[in-house]
C-alpha cells in the first residue's frame, strides 16, 4: 500500500473504532476474521494489502450482522454474503454522512465490486471443493449435523 493510502486507511479505521465502540478492534492477525469472544464482538484486522478498509468493514459487517459460527457449509455462503452487503450499506452511510461532514469522503474507501464478487467465488470454490465426493466426484449433500453424504457411494454401501 502507498503511503497515502495507508494514512487514509488508519483514518478511516480510528472512525469506526470510534463510531462502533461496542466492537473490538485486534490490530496485526494473521488474517481478517471474526469472532464473538463470550458477548464481545471482535474484529481481527490482517496484514497490510489492497482493499485493506473493504475486509475491514467486512469484518465489520459479521459483527453487525452479530454473525454466530455456522453448521452447515452452504449457510457460510449466506453468511458471508450478508457480511459484505452490510459492509456496502455502512460504507454507503458514511457517504451520506459525508455531504454534511467536512473532510470525512478524503478517508472513505471506493467500494470495489470487483474484489468483492471475488471473494464471494472464492466461497463458492471451498464449499465446491468441501462437498465433492473424493471416491467419485459426484457433488454430495451435508446433513445437519455437519457430516457429508454421497448418494451415489453411500448407496452402494447399503445395497
Ligand atoms: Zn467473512
Ligand atoms: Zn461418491
């Protein structure tokens, strides 16, 4: 990141602190996540890299979103869905805040759909490649206690 960019980020990350004091802030994780540490809602933000704000307000959204773990692999898809479309809806806030609010629209990110379908296809790949049946390749379905089912290999088993 440009060293421009990286004083805009900081900027725009100490307003959310600020704005959302009810959710935790973990600077320097391995990677962008979430969890909800007893009632606390915490966000980890990763390493420096492009789009830095954008998996910030992500993240964000989880919490927001007051996202749990889930049990079947497809509601991750949901779930991530919900969590960008609320990082869109905050970030379209702050712009409306900004036609009033001098100086704020220099720290906002641009929303980039781009890497955010992106990201959504890389969901997609995982739960393609979580729900492929390793003997067959046939697409196998997930039963609600998490476990996987092949109906072409399971029903040669029973037979
Ligand atoms: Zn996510
Ligand atoms: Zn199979």
């Amino acid at each position: 990141m440009e060293d421009e960019e990286l004083a805009k980020t900081e900027k725009f990350i100490k307003r959310l602190k600020t704005d959302y004091p009810e959710i935790k802030f973990r600077n320097k994780a391995k990677r962008f996540s979430y969890q909800l540490r007893g009632a606390v809602p915490v966000v980890f933000l990763g390493e420096p890299q492009p789009n830095f704000a954008l998996l910030t307000l992500h993240e964000l959204g989880h919490a927001l979103c007051k996202h749990k773990d889930y049990k079947v692999d497809v509601e991750r898809i949901k779930i991530e869905s919900a969590a960008w479309e609320m990082a869109k809806t905050v970030l379209s806030e702050y712009r409306k805040k900004a036609q009033t609010e001098t100086g704020l629209a220099t720290i906002l990110p641009e929303w980039d759909e781009d890497f955010v379908q992106d990201k959504m296809d890389t969901y997609r790949d995982w739960l393609h490649a979580r729900s492929r049946c390793k003997k067959c390749g046939l697409t196998r379905y997930q039963t609600d206690d998490g476990k996987y089912h092949c109906p072409r290999c399971e029903a040669f088993t029973l037979a």
